[in-house]
C-alpha cells in the first residue's frame, strides 16, 4: 500500500534525527522520554493492544483541533470497543489534547500527518501502560479524489488520524447520513482494527480473507483488508460512506476474529 511506503521514510528520517539528537548529549534527564517503541510500523504493536503480556492498560490520546472534537459517544463507544477486543485488566484512560488549527487551503500528507504528531503528542508508552495517538484533523486528506474519500489511517503501530472535517462535511452534505457518532465510531474502530494488526499486517490470517483487488494506483498488492462484505474492515465499509446509513457501526466478522483471538486478543 502506497500508506505504507511513504511511512518507511518518515520512520527513517525520524531514526537519523533520534540519533543526532542522541549524540549532541544536551538533553537533559527530564526532557528525554524514549518514544521509539510509539514510533514503529503499523501492526508491530498487535499483541501489544489485545495480549496482557507486555501491557495491562492503554492510555488514549484524544487530540483535536478546536471544533472538531468527537462526540463523547463516540470515545465512549471507542473505549467500550477495546475493552471487547483487548486484554486490560487495568484501566483505558484518555487525555484529551488540543492541537492548533491546520492550514486550512491545503489536505494532508502523510508528511504533514506525521510533524502534527510529532510537534503534539504528549503520552507514550510507559512501564506496563501502552499509549495511542488518535488525532481528529480539521482537514482532509491528500489522497481524496471526486467521491472517493478517506476517512481515516492508521500509520504507525500506535497512531492514527481520523478526518474529522471530511466526516463533518459527508453528514452536512447527505441527509441520510445523519449519525454523526456512527461514521466516526466506524472509522475509529476500523482504524483500530489496523492497529490490531488486521488484516495479515501484525496478525496472522487463519485462512485467507484478504482483499486481493487492485488499490487506488491499479496494483494488485495486499492492501490489508478482509474480503467479507459487512465486515469492519471491508475496505467500502469506511470507503463508502452511503453504506453506513444503516446507523449501526460494523462489527468485525468472525474471520478477523479469529485472527484477533488466536493472536491472544478477546
Ligand atoms: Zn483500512
Ligand atoms: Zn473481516
């Protein structure tokens, strides 16, 4: 997937600068939080989310732009959600945290989606606590195109973006898309699901259910989706908004599952 291509470069650059900044020893103790293990590829951090092994709580990072906040259904539902897929006898907690608006004449790259985090993000892993980033932009993404729009991506093993703004304007723009909580909790939970290492991305497929059709570019690649039609991460379950107008937020179908459980997930 082209997501995945552009993030090994970011990965990279940010391991040059990690370690010039190591080397010129001005840091002092304090400023110095290890945030290596929260800036991996997506899907490295699977058993992470759905074992106790490692982790026993999660601490969610809600970060918004002033105006684009989610519903509070939907962090609860979000919270609700990984407390049915995840191992965490310990508590989920959130922080919220308020981003500065974005230049509003242009989309986002996964450049930009990267420095936002980087300038913002304020919680990382620590001790037995594992952190995500989840910011919710006042922008849309680069690689929109007509009717075709993204809604979210997940990028590294602990971070995401929703497009707050583009789900705004898909509930503004179609009446029968009236449930706002239900397109943002269906694109967070999607994303999630990434995170979870579905599908083949971190977590093992059982039997095959991976969409094999040609992506955006008209390659045939895995793109790290399931082929069950309905299922939370069928790609046009999150591609195509006017399929959400059932007002339920899809679930995952019991290929991914599978794949989650046997991966030591609930
Ligand atoms: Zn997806
Ligand atoms: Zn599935």
């Amino acid at each position: 997937m082209l997501k995945i291509r552009s993030y090994l470069f970011v990965l990279f650059a940010f391991i040059i600068f990690s370690c010039s900044k190591d080397d010129d020893g001005n840091d002092t103790e304090n400023s110095r939080v290890d945030k290596r293990a929260n800036q991996q590829t997506l899907g490295t951090s699977a058993r992470d989310f759905l074992t106790a092994d490692n982790f026993i709580s999660i601490q969610l990072e809600i970060a918004y732009v002033q105006g684009f906040k989610p519903t509070q259904e939907s962090i609860d539902g979000l919270v609700t959600f990984l407390k049915e897929r995840c191992n965490k006898p310990a508590n989920i907690t959130i922080k919220e945290t308020v981003v500065a608006p974005t230049d509003d004449d242009e989309s986002l790259d996964i450049d930009e989606i990267v420095q936002i985090e980087s300038d913002n993000r304020t919680v990382y892993n620590t001790g037995d606590e594992l952190a995500v980033w989840v910011f919710f932009a006042d922008n849309n993404s680069e690689k929109d195109e007509g009717n075709s729009v993204i809604l979210g991506t997940a990028y590294r093993n602990t971070s995401c973006i929703i497009f707050e703004k583009t789900i705004r304007e898909q509930v503004n723009n179609n009446p029968l898309l009236d449930n706002l909580s239900q397109i943002e909790g269906t694109s967070l939970h999607h994303e999630f699901g990434h995170l979870f290492g579905l599908v083949d991305l971190g977590t093992p497929m059982l039997v095959d259910h991976q969409d094999t059709t040609a992506d955006d570019n008209g390659t045939s690649t895995p793109n790290r989706h399931c082929d069950i039609e309905g299922c939370l991460m069928y790609y046009q379950t999150v591609s195509d908004v006017f399929s959400m107008g059932s007002g339920e937020i899809a679930e995952f179908d019991e290929l991914c599952l599978a794949d989650l459980r046997a991966n030591g997930g609930k």
